[in-house]
C-alpha cells in the first residue's frame, strides 16, 4: 500500500514525472491528492502524462484550498468512471488556527455527467446555492455539503431519488424544500446548526430515516408527520427555541434517543417524559409563564441553555435566555436585547502574542474568547461572565476584562467574584457588541475628568499619592488616569544589591489628550522608606522622570522645584509618564533605574520534563514559576518521573520560548506548534505552560536505550523590553535557558515486531464479525486501508481511539502514511475482533467520518458474504435430504 499515497521526490515534470506520478500514485484506480499541498499541481500532470489511466479513476480526493482548483474543475468531467469525488476545504488554516474555508462556489454545469457518481462530498467551501450539475447526478447516493453559506435547497432537490446519506450542517438554511419528502431511501439526514424556523409536513415521508439531526436550529414545533418515521432511531432536537413537542413521538418502534436539552420546555407529554432515552436537561420544565406585569427585565423564566464541549454556537430571541458553556463561560441576554433571532458562535483561542498586547505589568488570567457576529449591536447590554486564574499572588492590583475592537484593546467596567462552594473567580462585564474578550490583572487605575476648575486625584492604593489640578489647568474638560506601583525596600536591595537605596511607589500619569496642561500640576509623592525630611539628605534624592515605555529614564531633579514636608515630596510638572523617587549614594541612576524596572517585570522560573511512568515516550514540558514548583510536582509524581527541576531563570510575562529535543530524541516535525524543529510557547505566569507529547527516537533501541535531553532557548524578544535587555539578549549563547535529561528505555519484544506481509505489520488471522452477519477478512481491512489516505486520524477517532493513541502512532510510523494508517486499523481490529457489533461500529466511523464511499464498500462485502452464508445453508439442507419442513427453513 506504500504505493498507494507516497509520490515521492522522484517526481519531474513532463512524461517521466507523469509516468513516476502515476506509478506512485494510481493504484486501484484511487487517487488521495487532498493529502499534498500542491495537489491540484499533481492531478494536472498526471492528466497530461498519463490521461488514459487518470480517465479510469473511480475515487478522486482533493483539497478546495488549492489555487488550482478552478483549472482542475475542468478536467473532472472526463473522468466517467468516477464513483467518489471529494472537493473538500479546511486544510488549510488560519491564524487562530482555525480551518479555512475552500474557494469553491459553484461546479462546472458538465458534472452533471457523471453517471457513476455516488459519492460527493464539497464541505468546507464557500457555496451559497447548491450546483445545480448535483440533481443531475443519477446514481448519487451521498451528498455532503456541510461548512458552507447555503441559505436554500433548490426546490426539485428531491429529485435525487438515490440519495441515502445527506449532511448539511451549519450553513444558514431557512427552510426545507417540500419535495424533501420525496427522498424515499434517505436514512441519514443532518441539518444541524442551520436557521430552519420550520420544518414541512413532508420530512414525515422519509420512512427509511434512521438519524435525523435538526440541533442547533431556530425551530419553534416539529410537525406530528415526524410520528410517521417508523425507522427513526436517533432524532436530535437540542438547542431549538421548541415549546411543545407531539405526545406521538413515544410511538416510533425503534427511537433509541431523542435529545430535547436546551429548549423552552414548560410541560413535556408523560409518555415522552417517562422514556429512559430522552433528555431534557436545559429546559424550564414545571415554570410557569411570567405574567405581563413581572419585570422584563427579570432572569426568572428565561430559556436556559447548556452547551456540551463540541458545540460552537447557540440561538438568541427577543425573548432572552441564560446560556453557560462547558468551559464555564455564562452569559445573559435580557429580553429585548436581540430584536430578531441571531445564531451566537463562539470559540476560545489561545493568547498569541503578536495580536493580544499586554500593557507593562499586565498579567493575563484567562484564554481569548470570540464571539460572532462582529460588529452586531445588541438592544439591550449582554453580560459576560469568565472565569479565570486565581490572582493569588498579585497583591493591590484589579482585575477587568479586556476586548478587542479590531483595531485596539480597551478595559471593560467589571466586576469580580468567588463562588463559594467551587471557590473560583469570575470576571462579570455588559457589553453591546461582540468581539474578542480576556481577563487580565493590571495596575488599579484612578481616574477623574479633569474641568477648567480643577479637581484633585489621589491613589486607592496609597492615598499618599496625590494629584492637584488648579483652575484653569485646560480649557476643555479632559480624562486623567493613574496607576501606582509599590517598591518594598527588600525589592530594591536585592536587585541594586545595595542596602541604602530607597524608592517610593512608582507613579504613572497618563491622559486622554495630546496637549500639555495650561498650568503646571502638583504632585504629591511619598519620600522613600526610612527617609523623612528630618534626616532627608537632598544631595541623595533624585526624581526620575520615564518615558511612556519605560525605556529610558532622565534625572530630572535640577528641572523642578521640589518642596518637603516630614513625609512627601511635591513638585510641579506640566506632562504626564512616569515618576519616581530613589535615594541613593550613587550619583548616575538612569542605568540602575532601568535594570530595576525591567526587574519587576520579570518572573522567576523553572522548568520540568518529565515522563509517564507507565509509558515514558509521553513527555511533560512545563515553565513553572518558583513558587508553585512543589505544588506541582507533588500533583505529578504519582505518574511521572523525571529529573529535578531546571535551574531558576526569569522571564516576561507573554515571552516566547522554546523546547528543542536533541541528542537522539526527536518530535512530529508536522505539529502546528513546531518552528523549525522545536516546540513554541509562551509563557504566561498565571496560566499552565504546558504541553505533553510524544517522543520518538531514529536510534535503533532494540539492543539500548536512548540518553537524550530537551533543551529550552528564549524566543522573540518582547517589543516592550528595554535596549539593553534586549541587547543581552542576542547571540546564541544568549538564547538558552537550561538543558534536561531524557531517557528512552530499551525496548522490549513484542509480537508485529518483525516485518510481515503488511506492509512491516504483523499480525494474528483477522475475521471481524460472523459467518451469519458477514465476515471482513484480514484482506478486506488491507483494502479499506488502502482508501483511508488523510482521513485515519478522524476515523480512528471516531472507532473510539484516544488522541494519545492516535499521536502515538502518528509519531511511530512518522513519514509513512502507510504505515500510520495500517497500525491504526489493525490495532484496533485485534483489540475489538471479538465484538459482535464491531463490522458495524466500523461502518459508523465512516459514516462519522465522512467516508460514505468506504462504508458502502464495507456493508457491500458483508452483503456479499450473507449470500455466500444463505447459500451454504441451502446446499447444506439439500444434501442432508432433510424434511420439507427443514428444508423450507434453511432457505428462509
């Protein structure tokens, strides 16, 4: 099967790379090119070099995100024989690192030719209307359109008379064509995440529908024709604006689960209530309707909303509703704050430097969250309520939640809590518009408007910490803010080293104008710790004044008229930044003023690797700061070891750095957080830099065990970091942090060690199923194999692997797709060859998977493989000279 995907660099242009390509790459009339970049690149070669082979495919694969896509459209309609075609987007991804769409709109008219097609699949894409080539397709059997900008069915849709398998979730579809009805062996119909308002009385004629999925809709009632599926076994209602649901729904025969969470419920008829597989959480079942004179304003009877770990959106009305995430996000829509019904996505995203800038002294608490639609505003205020890091450590400091405008980060009033019984803290603000949002703990800020009369501003934090504005300061009113930072006497001594120096609270003045004040301003600071104006000797006492990045920092002592009282220092400016008063022998501060206050931004670290006791190629990588290393690793020695802990470095909050693997250990090169063979992070004092992986090693350890180590190097150098801190910084001595031991155990025999007929595999005889039911032989899986291409790791999912599992076998075969996907089926298939239902938990993953093309070929083998038992079972009764009566029931 090596030759089924792998191309190769051999490839070249013209007739020797076409003849190259087509040796590697069709074989059983197959073609996975979705799995390269430049896919669309290899088809047309192939089509010039070898058209008479590439005209005979019947399985096409390719990616939508390709450039190509549009000259290659035009060449598919050549292919008659094609049975499967998949056109799919989301291979390509975007900054947050989300899946892009694909550039497909439309399809050529001639398509529509295809009469072998029974397979196509265009999510992902950017379709606003469905091709009208599709209903021209005559042996269609599976269409899956899903991840697209669908508003409507064409209304002859149910002209596809073939069609068993049709996916549309999340589009915008409003309604249903009528002729929907007319689908007579569709089983499988998703529909979820769309806009349907209601459904037609026709969907009652699908009659072999088996799964029926209108979750995540706007649907107020369901016809009672619903009552008419008689084959109906899961119908999926979650997530509706529904208010009654028909009592007849307990009669369908073979409804194993009807999921009704997240609706607006009040009564539920008993006989659907008393059903052991239906689920009703989220809904307000027993609560009467509010009466007109309640206030509208009032959480009580309000819808309530749910939401599991893979959903990502939700629908608002006018009438409100509370909604709480799985990740313990809470909102409140008041009624009236949506004047139509709105779909909600959200996402949560991790914080990337480059986008989520972070203020000196920042410290962030919580991950990003996005809310869509941008730019929609709300009648009303939505509040918001995000959990978020303990603060435990961040003494005279607030906590607010930040957004994003596009353009530029703002502070949102909040207001915070801890929950009593769970003892976490949550962040409330209200806003009227959705964007992006995180919590973040900054300096407590004081601020005032400052009028033609002037006012006073003094510090929460130390009220020693005055501002006076006199009349006639500014002729138009203007907005003042200050934030203090505290500097203990031990702060100072340990990073000057020098015991006699002092400094008082850091002052930061900043305002909403460009224009110096009309008249100077007084203010007020403390004189340092154990400096009072008795003992107060002014050749040691120096005000800094520092620009608004705290870059650099001028002895601004001769420029101003400082005055003393026993206890402060006031003088008069006419600006704004930053202030600070240092008392010290040294006769130049600027330099020492600098190293401090990149100090006090700066966090003492340590970091661990450790591995899994049970399975030591699983790796933790962690940056912890130094006071919650113990904490730590005593939560993780149960099933970790590793060596002690790095030694302390220190770093910025939102810094990067890196772990790279050497000395024979070595990681998926692939991973979307892997530069140049070494993992990105970023660190963030309040939140879990961590990351566990799996390892591999190219050294044979058969016959030894691998000694290697991780070593950990500083990345990009923060923007706000200063010159000569970042000068300090270059070089590649300079870049690195600390270096840990890891060690790879000698391995152990084991049995599929040895190379074998499969492709390096090896394993017991395989029959999945019974000779009743069907058997899938060993050489009926090596054939599916043979089709899976990029698609294993969602299968794999989907037959109950873990994620681990699924890395873990991506990193052993790593650079042999072949092999990634033969140990992935055939793992599994041992593991579950006893299973009785096992044959059609494989046709589900597939399904799941998006694989309809596979799954017929599976329920197409073990068809075959009943007839072959029925006719056994003839023969049998023939030869024995059974009775008639015998007879007549073997051939049943």
């Amino acid at each position: 099967m090596a030759e089924l995907l792998g191309l190769g660099d051999e490839c070249r242009e013209g007739a020797s790379g076409a003849s190259a390509l087509a040796g590697s790459c069709l074989a059983d009339n197959r073609l996975n090119l979705d799995v390269y970049p430049d896919g669309c690149h290899r088809f047309l070669q192939l089509f010039k070099g070898r058209r008479g082979e590439v005209v005979q495919v019947e399985f096409l694969r390719l990616s939508s995100n390709d450039h190509l896509l549009g000259t290659t459209l035009g060449i598919l309609p050549h292919l008659k024989h094609l049975k499967s075609l998949v056109l799919k987007g989301g291979h390509a991804r975007d900054e947050f690192g989300s899946c892009q769409r694909g550039s497909l709109t439309n399809l050529p008219t001639n398509i529509g030719n295809l009469r072998c097609l029974t397979h196509l699949d265009l999510s992902f894409n950017n379709l606003s209307t469905l091709p009208s080539c599709i209903l021209h397709l005559p042996s269609l059997r599976a269409l899956l359109v899903s991840h697209n900008s669908l508003v409507a069915l064409p209304e002859d849709f149910g002209s596809l008379s073939k069609l068993t398998f049709f996916s549309a979730m999340k589009n915008q579809l409003k309604d249903l064509p009528q002729s929907i009805g007319e689908l007579a062996v569709l089983q499988d119909l998703y529909l979820s995440e769309n806009a349907l308002e209601f459904l037609p009385e026709e969907v009652g004629n699908l009659h072999n529908c088996t799964e029926l999925d209108l979750s995540g809709n706007r649907l107020l009632s369901i016809p009672d024709s619903l009552a008419n599926l008689k084959s109906l076994r899961r119908l999926h209602l979650h997530s509706n604006l529904l208010v009654t649901v028909p009592a007849s729904l307990a009669s369908l025969p073979n409804l194993s689960r009807l999921d009704l969470q997240n609706n607006c419920l009040r009564a539920v008829p008993p006989e659907i209530q008393t059903l052991p597989f239906v689920h009703l959480r989220g809904n307000p079942l027993g609560e009467t309707e509010p009466s007109p004179q309640a206030d509208e304003y009032s959480a009580r009877g309000l819808r309530r909303l749910f939401l599991a770990s893979g959903e990502d959106s939700f629908s608002v009305t006018s009438e409100g509703c509370k909604v709480v995430l799985a990740c313990g996000i809470h909102f409140y829509f008041p009624p009236g704050a949506a004047s139509d019904p709105l779909r909600i996505y959200f996402r949560t995203l991790a914080p990337d430097p480059q986008w989520v800038k972070l203020r000196h002294h920042d410290v962030l608490l919580s991950g990003v969250l996005e809310l869509q639609p941008h730019g929609v505003k709300f009648q009303q205020e939505v509040q918001i309520r995000m959990p978020y890091a303990s603060p435990q450590t961040l003494h005279q400091r607030e906590v607010v939640v930040r957004t994003f405008s596009g353009q530029s980060w703002s502070d949102l009033r909040t207001r915070v809590e801890q929950k009593r019984k769970s003892k976490k803290h949550v962040a409330h603000c209200s806003v009227l518009h959705f964007s992006w949002f995180l919590v973040v703990s900054r300096l407590v800020q004081n601020e005032c408007k400052v009028p033609t009369e002037g006012t006073l501003l003094f510090s929460s934090v130390d009220p020693n910490v005055k501002v006076t504005f006199p009349p006639g300061v500014t002729e138009e009113t203007r907005s003042v803010k200050l934030q203090v930072l505290p500097v203990s006497a031990e702060e100072m001594e340990e990073i000057t080293a020098d015991a006699g120096c002092r400094a008082s609270p850091l002052l930061c003045l900043s305002q909403d104008s460009l224009m110096d004040f009309l008249r100077p301003v007084r203010i007020q600071l403390p004189l340092p710790p154990g400096v009072t104006g008795l003992n107060l000797d002014r050749s040691r006492l120096h005000l800094l004044h520092g620009d608004p990045e705290g870059q650099t920092w001028d002895d601004i002592t001769s420029q101003v008229v400082l005055e003393f009282t026993h206890l402060y220092a006031v003088f008069e400016v006419t600006h704004f930044s930053w202030y600070w008063l240092w008392y010290t022998t040294k006769t130049y501060i600027g330099g020492i003023a600098k190293k401090v206050y990149e100090r006090l931004r700066m966090y003492q670290v340590n970091f661990i690797a450790l591995q899994r006791k049970k399975d030591p190629e699983q790796v933790l990588l962690q940056c912890v700061p130094k006071h919650k290393v113990d904490p730590v690793l005593k939560k993780l020695q149960d099933r970790y070891r590793g060596p002690e802990p790095s030694d302390m470095v220190e770093m910025f909050e939102g810094e990067q750095f890196f772990a790279a693997f050497e000395r024979g250990i070595s990681i998926d090169m692939d991973r979307p957080d892997c530069v140049d063979g070494r993992l990105s992070f970023i660190f963030y004092s309040h939140l879990k830099n961590m990351k566990e992986i799996y390892v591999t090693s190219p050294v044979d350890r058969k016959g030894q065990a691998v000694k290697g180590q991780v070593s950990f190097y500083r990345g990009a150098i923060p923007e706000s970091i200063p010159e000569d801190a970042s000068r300090r910084r270059k070089g590649p001595d300079s870049l690195w942090l600390a270096t840990l031991p890891i060690k790879l155990p000698r391995l152990k025999p084991r049995w599929g060690e040895n190379p074998g007929p499969l492709n390096g595999f090896s394993f017991p005889p395989l029959n999945l199923g019974n000779a009743e039911t069907g058997y899938l032989t060993q050489a009926n899986l090596l054939s599916i194999a043979r089709r899976m291409g990029a698609d294993w790791q969602t299968i794999g999912l989907n037959l109950g692997l873990t994620y681990q599992q699924i890395e873990r076998i991506g990193y052993n075969n790593r650079e042999d797709l072949d092999k990634q996907i033969l140990d992935m089926l055939f793992s599994w298939a041992q593991q579950n060859s006893e299973d009785p239902d096992c044959v059609s938990k494989l046709i589900t993953a597939m399904k799941e998977s998006g694989r309809q093309d596979i799954a017929d070929e599976v329920e197409t083998i073990i068809e075959l493989g009943r007839q072959k038992y029925r006719e056994s079972i003839r023969r049998v009764g023939l030869e024995q000279e059974s009775s008639t009566e015998d007879s007549a029931i073997a051939m049943v």
